[in-house]
C-alpha cells in the first residue's frame, strides 16, 4: 500500500457571505482583473462557468493558497488540499466505460475459472447468462472473443452498467454496505484480473488516445449497447487544478474506478500517481491482478467490500491524505484534517464533497443526495454548475430530499437530513442547460 504524508492544519475557515451563489455580482466582462502579487494565481476568464462560481472558487483559492500565504509549503506550514472525483466531473464522459469497450472490441478480457469467484455477489443467474454468452471453449486464463461474440460483451457490459443480465435478471444479490460499495463498480477490476497493471495502463491509454480522438456526441457499439465514443477533459477543470496547484494546494483525484485507468487520465491534468486514489487491486506472487482488493480504515482487504464509493471516498481521503487510520477513518474530521475544495457530479461523491471546508463544487447531473445537499445549501458554500459539455436540461418536478433522497447503508431511500437532523425539504432545479456564465 502507498503511504502518503501526514497533513496538519489547514488555515482560516470559511468563505465571505458573498461567496454565495449570485450573491457578489460578478465583474463586467472585458474588464481588467484586480492587481494582484505574484502569489495569487488566477482562473481564466476565458472559460466560462455558471453564475459567480469563479469568483466564488477564486475566493477560496486566495483565502488558504499562496495569495494570503506567499511561503505557503515552507518549514511548519502544510498545503490545503482539494480533491475531485473523475467521471463527469473532471471529464466528460465515463474512462472506465471507455476503457472497457476498448477491451472488448480487442479480446482483453481473459476467462475466468469461475465467473461466480469473480464476485462475493454475483448470482447464480448472473454466472448462467456469462457462461452461456461466452462460452467454455477457450481455456482459462484465455481471451475471451468478445470482438465476435456480441452477446458476451453484451452479458459483461450490461452487468457493469445496470447490474442485471441481458434478460433482465439481477447481476447481484447478497448483503454489502451501499455507502461503501457497489458490487457492479468493484467488479470492473475484478473483470481485468490476471493482466498486469501495465497491461490495464495500455489497454487505457489505447482507448484514451481513441476516445479523444472521436468527435463530441459520438457513440459506439459494444454488443447491441450504444454508448458514447467519446470523452473530453474539461477545460474549466484543467485551468481549475492548474491554479490550485500553482497556488500551493495539494490536488488529489478520488474515483470509484480501477487506480490503473484513474492513473491514465489523472495524468492528462498534471496530477501523479501519489494523488490519484481509486480502487486498488491485489496482485498475485506473480504480480497480476486479482479479484481482491485493499481495504479502508478497519475494513480488511476484500472482494470489492470497500472502494471509494460515497463514504467510502472520505474514509480513504482521511487515511491516505490526512494520515487518520482505523475506524476513525470512516468518520467526519475536525476542519484542520479536510480538504478546502471538494468537486463531483454524483450521489457517489456527496460526503467527501460535503466535508470541504471551503467550497462544495457540484456538476449538475440530477443526482439525488448530492442536488438536495447542493441546493439546500446549508453553509452557503455549495456552488452548483451545469456539466460544461451537453449539459443536462432542467430536471422535471422536484428532488425528492425529503423522502427519498438518500440511499441507506442498506440500501433502502430515505431522507436527507442535515447535521442537526432535521430534514431537507425538497428541492426544485435551477441550475440547467447552458445557463448564464460570467
């Protein structure tokens, strides 16, 4: 397991009452920035965002980065941290989907022994539907001819994607911790098992260099599955993670996806291997991947029983950045051991994103628990922005925080409810489409 350095205090919390959402108008196009040192790195203004979330996100930069604290990294002081998840949020569109159509348009998914030992949940129907589709005929530890066998890759992809089998039965069954895992996203590097991680790291830079390579709003076939072909850094994210990382923060990707393929793309946006954290495989004596992987906190290595997945992202933000072990490590720390800014797009983001002390920035994919907690607003700290490619269209009715919104621990909905227990009212959609930018 990587150790990563132990991070003290973080400074001065909170952000000015005009940090919220269009509560400081924002400035006139066109004019000049205000003068600044050499300390205060900036955004772009070129790029636009929603509303007043640049100033809003400048803000916190100048507040706890080298603006306020020219020595910041210096003896004694340590950097403010930011973490972002990566699907949709640094990037548009899904790299572990890419990655795995790629893999079955090029026969890289070997045969297992068993498809039942590739998952502690996956169904008797599940193994069925694998075996029938895919065959027995290639040996064990052999690819797997998805390229000419469409209902294969279709079994596999379908299973990752909605968890349930072509003919519509469930994938999975069993007990697990919903705000720990998911057994459909812990099976993606459980489906890689047996290569390398380098191999996964060229499988991912083959379908890196394909899907940046195909036009926005393309889309491809894998089986009978349509899915996008594409997928995009976006650029107010690059220049985001750029100025933080000039501006003395320490900037991490947190992502339910497999490290390999995480450590690919993380990449592109000048981010290491150190501060990319995603689920991470156990490898064999022989240095291949299997179906295990590292446990969180107090949580032992398992089959796919913690990943970075909702809670799951804040207990490894806390022991792999901060340096908290044990079950500690599954709690909500004091503000001096959580990051300053915090970035996701999904229900599977809300508690690491909620935990920033500084800023909580929201693309807007109409996700339940992470919209109610984003447009309720609590801290005034909450800035909520389309997806700044396609962005989704305005959300029919109404969140449904107040009943629904929040997926339990066993995996039943209930209401989102604030620190202090009481409840979040439902929520209406108002941050849409193309928006206003500033």
């Amino acid at each position: 397991m990587r150790t990563r350095p132990l991070l003290a205090s973080l400074c001065s919390l909170g952000l000015a009452a005009a940090a919220l959402v269009g509560a400081a108008p924002a400035q006139a196009a066109g004019t000049a920035a205000p003068a600044r040192g050499t300390h205060c790195p900036q955004l772009s203004r070129a790029l636009p965002w929603y509303g007043h979330n640049r100033e809003a996100l400048q803000r916190v930069i100048d507040e706890r980065g080298t603006c306020s604290r020219p020595h910041l990294g210096g003896y004694g002081e340590d950097r403010p941290v930011a973490a972002f998840d990566w699907d949709n949020t640094v990037s548009k569109n899904d790299i572990t989907d890419a990655t795995i159509a790629w893999s079955l348009r090029h026969d890289k998914i070997l045969r297992p022994r068993s498809w039942k030992a590739t998952s502690a949940w996956l169904t008797d129907a599940a193994d069925r539907a694998l075996t029938a589709a895919c065959g027995t005929d290639r040996p064990v530890g052999a690819p797997l001819p998805t390229s000419t066998r469409p209902d294969c890759a279709d079994e596999i992809f379908e299973i990752r994607s909605a968890a349930r089998t072509m003919s519509g039965e469930e994938a999975f069954a069993g007990e697990w911790n919903h705000r720990r895992t998911v057994p459909e996203y812990a099976w993606v590097p459980q489906l890689f098992a047996g290569h390398t991680p380098a191999e996964l790291t060229d499988y991912t830079r083959r379908a890196r260099a394909e899907a940046l390579a195909a036009p926005v709003g393309s889309e491809q076939k894998v089986g009978t599955h349509t899915v996008p072909a594409y997928v995009r850094y976006y650029p107010q994210q690059r220049d985001l993670i750029r100025t933080l990382r000039r501006a003395g923060f320490d900037v991490y990707i947190v992502s339910a996806g497999s490290e390999p393929v995480t450590e690919v793309w993380s990449a592109g946006v000048g981010i290491d291997k150190k501060h990319t954290i995603a689920i991470r495989s156990l490898l064999d004596h022989r240095g291949r991947i299997t179906t295990w992987n590292e446990g969180c906190g107090d949580r032992p290595d398992s089959r796919g029983g913690d990943i970075p997945y909702i809670d799951g992202k804040r207990c490894w933000i806390n022991q792999e950045i901060f340096g908290v072990h044990g079950k500690r490590a599954w709690d909500r720390q004091d503000a001096a051991h959580r990051i300053a800014i915090g970035g996701g797009d999904a229900d599977t983001d809300v508690t690491f994103v909620g935990d920033a002390t500084g800023a909580h920035l929201v693309l807007n994919r109409n996700k339940n628990e992470i919209m109610c907690r984003a447009y309720d607003n609590r801290d005034g700290r909450w800035l909520v922005n389309p997806m700044f490619i396609e962005p989704l269209p305005r959300k029919e009715g109404v969140y449904p925080c107040a009943t629904t919104g929040r997926t339990e621990e066993d995996g039943t909905a209930g209401p989102v409810r604030r620190e202090d227990g009481s409840v979040v009212p439902d929520q209406r959609d108002t941050v849409y489409g193309t928006g206003a930018t500033s």
